[in-house]
C-alpha cells in the first residue's frame, strides 16, 4: 500500500510538523521506501523461528537481597545542618 500526501500530511499533523510542499514529497518517497522494505521483511518464512525477546540470554547480575546494619534515624541527622522531628530540614523549592 503506497503512502499518499494525505498520510504524510496526517503524520506531520500528529508530529506538529510544518512542512513544505517539497518536503511532502520527499517524506513520501521516504516513508514509501521504508514500508516497502517493511514488506519484503513479510514475505520471510519465520515458522520454524522461535519468538525471542532478546538475541542473546539475559540473567539477573544483582546480588541477593541481605540485611545489613544501617544507620539509626539520630546517626543519619547527626551531622544535618537542619533537623525537624526527626526529619532532614529542607528549603522550600516549590511555591
């Protein structure tokens, strides 16, 4: 199915494109190409491939969950320079 004017110029409605004339043109040679090529990749036999998400196998690199000590809330405030119950004290950065 060949892109028409029309389509090209619904896409660069949808994008907020302000094109020109020449450049209608020339996005629809180019969107003509890249959906030709799109088709011949249709008319490969994919039967017998098995649907894969990645080409290479993924695994997990994270170490396993542990609980360590930490910090209690007054050694975290410790050195803040500003402290409210509990809390760090920060500027307001919305008005």
């Amino acid at each position: 199915m060949p892109v028409t004017l029309k389509d090209v110029e619904y896409l660069a409605k949808l994008a907020k494109l302000d094109l020109s004339p020449e450049e209608r043109v020339a996005f629809q040679r180019e969107l003509d190409k890249i959906i030709g090529y799109i088709d011949q990749l249709n008319e490969l036999d994919t039967e017998n491939v098995p649907i894969t998400s990645h080409v290479i196998p993924l695994q997990n690199v994270l170490r396993e969950d542990e609980v360590l000590p930490s910090l209690s809330a007054d050694q975290a405030l410790a050195n803040a320079p500003r402290k409210k119950k509990g809390f760090f004290r920060v500027p307001k950065v919305i008005g």
